[in-house]
C-alpha cells in the first residue's frame, strides 16, 4: 500500500509539471495564432497531464519497490 501512495503523489506532481512544461512549450512551438493559448491549455490539461501522471505513477511505483523493499 505504501507504494501505491508514493506512485499517487508522484503522480499528481509529475500530472502538474508536465501540464506546465507542455503548456509553456505549445505556447512557443504552435504555429496556431488565433487561439494558442486554448489549444496550449486544453492540449496540457488532457493530454500532457495524464501521460505525465501515468508516467510518473508507473517509474515512482517501481522506484520505490526497489528501494523500500
């Protein structure tokens, strides 16, 4: 169960740095100009953010199988 915890809260912080790096990056790389900054926030929210929390949760999960054994 402990390690189900520290994938969760791994989760959630890696969910809100990759929103806010994919946020920023689609506000710099879209060629969109009339509405970057909804395409750059819809597209961080739904889709960087959950890969980005999917990601963390799977690498913290296994991380702390091996460390707290």
């Amino acid at each position: 169960m402990k390690h189900v915890g520290i994938g969760l809260l791994a989760a959630l912080i890696g969910y809100v740095v990759i929103a806010a790096i994919g946020y920023f990056l689609l506000l710099k790389l879209s060629s969109n100009g009339h509405d970057r900054s909804v395409e750059a926030s819809m597209t961080s929210i739904f889709i960087f953010g959950p890969v980005g929390a999917i990601i963390t949760f799977i690498v913290a999960f296994i991380w702390s199988k091996n460390v707290f054994h």
